[in-house]
C-alpha cells in the first residue's frame, strides 16, 4: 500500500511539519545539477558554449555527465563566474579542504 507524503504530512503536529519544510528548503539548496546552477546563474547552453569557446552540444554533455574531470568541472563553475572547493570528510573529524588538486595557475 502506497503512502502519499501529503498524508503523512497532514497527520504530524503543526511544528514538525514547519520543521520538515525547513529541512526540504534546505536540502534543496545543498543539490544541485549542473543544469540547474547554469539557470540559476540566468545563464543558456548556448552562453555558456560561448564562454567556454565550444559548441552547445558540448555544454549539453557536460550537464548530463555524472562522471569528469576536476578540470571540466572547474571551468565549467568558473565559466558561471564561482569557484570550485574541494571538501573532505570523515567520521569524527571536522571536514578539511582538499588543496593541491586544483591548480590555479593555468
């Protein structure tokens, strides 16, 4: 028997479900698909085609990749105008940046 979120959401107290709303914005803020960060960025393929001097369809492979290079995904951030950080983490310890592997210098 299938459960609808709704219905489980009509059923907690007024504060947990303005605590799940909280959480599901927030949440929502942490992922985002290359795709979407280009739109958020108010920026087409075809922009960014021309930032990144290729062609759209290049741009188009790009977003729908989930495996490539650091490099790519670096100029792809940087061709938004941001910057890409690298951030480890491990269990009982604070996360750490990751240096090294981002060169700056190209």
């Amino acid at each position: 028997m299938t459960v609808l979120l709704d219905e489980v959401m009509k059923k907690m107290p007024k504060e947990q479900q303005i605590l799940v709303d909280e959480r599901y914005k927030i949440l929502c803020e942490e992922v985002y698909t290359l795709q979407e960060l280009r739109k958020a960025q108010e920026l087409t393929q075809i922009r960014m085609a021309e930032i990144l001097d290729t062609k759209q369809g290049s741009i188009s492979k790009i977003e729908k990749r989930s495996d490539m290079k650091l490099s790519t995904l670096q100029n792809y951030i940087e061709a938004m105008g941001g910057s890409l950080e690298l951030t480890v983490s491990f269990p009982n310890r604070k996360p750490v940046s990751l240096i090294g592997l981002l060169d700056d210098s190209r």
